[in-house]
C-alpha cells in the first residue's frame, strides 16, 4: 500500500514573495521528480486558516 506524502509551505504569499516563489517552484519541481503520490499545499500566513494551521 503506497501512502501519500504531503508537503506542506508556510508562506508569506508566493504571489509577491521572492523567497516564497523560490521555496514553492522547489517543492513542486521535486515533488514532480520523485514517483509516488505527492501533494503540495502552500498555506499563505495572511489567511487567518493559515494562522490557525500555524498554532
């Protein structure tokens, strides 16, 4: 049974964040090169769900 890996990003926002953007491309470039069921979410810390992830 293969079980899915989920990567998480805490970020400013990736729209208007240099560093934000390198870190995402990253994870969503690895995640493409590795076989298996990878996930990407990017948590943006001016949403308060985000904030709330966070705690």
């Amino acid at each position: 049974m293969s079980k899915k890996v989920l990567i998480e990003l805490f970020t400013l926002d990736s729209g208007g964040c240099a560093p934000c953007t390198y870190m995402k491309e990253l994870a969503l470039d690895v995640s493409g090169k590795i076989d298996g069921d990878i996930e990407v979410i990017e948590h943006k810390i001016k949403e308060k769900a985000a904030v709330k992830l966070m705690k």
